[in-house]
C-alpha cells in the first residue's frame, strides 16, 4: 500500500463525512440561526429553548435523508473491501 492509496482512502472518507454530515449540521444551524433571531426580537432568553425544535428538526433530516446516508456509507464500505486485494497485494 503506497502513500497515495492512503491518502486517497483518507480523502474520500473525508469527503463521505462531510456530505453525510452536511444535512444534520446545515438544518442544526438554520434552526438555531431562525430561534436566535426570534429569541432576540422577542426578548426571550431561554437557554433551553432551541434544544426541541433542533432536535425536531434533526429528527425529520434523519428520518427523511437517513436512506440515502446509510446507501453512501455502504457503498464506500463496499468499495473499501473490494480494493483490500489490490491494496494489498
């Protein structure tokens, strides 16, 4: 196995990450970003006020792109295995 294989397999699971990653972390956001702003014009200062819709919204993004994510990470498993032999022979 050579350093550019390595560095190739790393730079794919990086990328298999982040596009995993993308949706939880962009919904997790918006919805922070949208009960901030609703907590500053309404002078509400709730810490724990956030915590249920992120969580809500976490919930439907699993719920509707978890099909897709579990199929991206098989299919990278997949590739991973069917390269051992070649890696290391």
């Amino acid at each position: 196995m050579t350093d550019t294989q390595v560095l190739e397999i790393a730079m794919h699971a990086m990328v298999i990450a982040l596009k995993l990653s993308a949706p939880i972390l962009v919904t997790s956001l918006a919805i922070g970003f949208l009960v901030s702003l609703f907590q500053s014009m309404t002078q509400i200062q709730e810490f724990t006020l956030a915590f249920v819709p992120k969580l809500i919204g976490v919930g439907v993004v699993l719920m509707v792109s978890g099909n897709w994510m579990l199929h991206e990470l098989q299919n990278f498993t997949v590739g991973l295995f069917d390269m051992l032999p070649s890696l290391l022979g």
